[in-house]
C-alpha cells in the first residue's frame, strides 16, 4: 500500500480542491468574457408624453411607446 502522512495527505487534499476551485473559476471567467461584447443597432427613444425611455430601430419612422402606446416620430 501507499503509506502518506497526515501532513502529505492534508497538503494534497488541500491542493486538490484549490485547483478545483481555480479550474472552475478561470472556466467562468474566459465564458464570462465571450459574452461581454455586443453592439446594438438600435436608438434610445424617450416617450414625449410619458418620459419613459425604451430602445427602438433606428430605421422605423413611427414608432410606439411601449408604456403608454402613444405613437412617436
């Protein structure tokens, strides 16, 4: 058999799960950063009536509010 002393075996334990930990943590963080950049094709729009601001396509004329439905150039 393998014979391991309590400081061995502490020591390994405890580097087992700190790369456990490291691995899961470097794997989120380069997921985390593919996501991040985006771009957007759309304006911010503010309601005339109600001040409620929303994103809407740049390229639609008339758009609609979607709080209080009134239409806005």
């Amino acid at each position: 058999m393998i014979e391991l002393s309590s400081t061995a075996a502490f020591t390994l334990y405890l580097s087992l799960t700190l790369g456990g930990v490291l691995g899961v943590w470097i794997y989120n963080h380069f997921r985390s950063r593919r996501n991040k950049i985006r771009t957007v094709h759309q304006k911010l729009t503010t309601c005339e009536y109600c001040h409620f601001a929303f994103l809407s396509n740049p390229d639609v004329a008339i758009v609609r509010c979607p709080q209080c439905q009134s239409y806005l150039k």
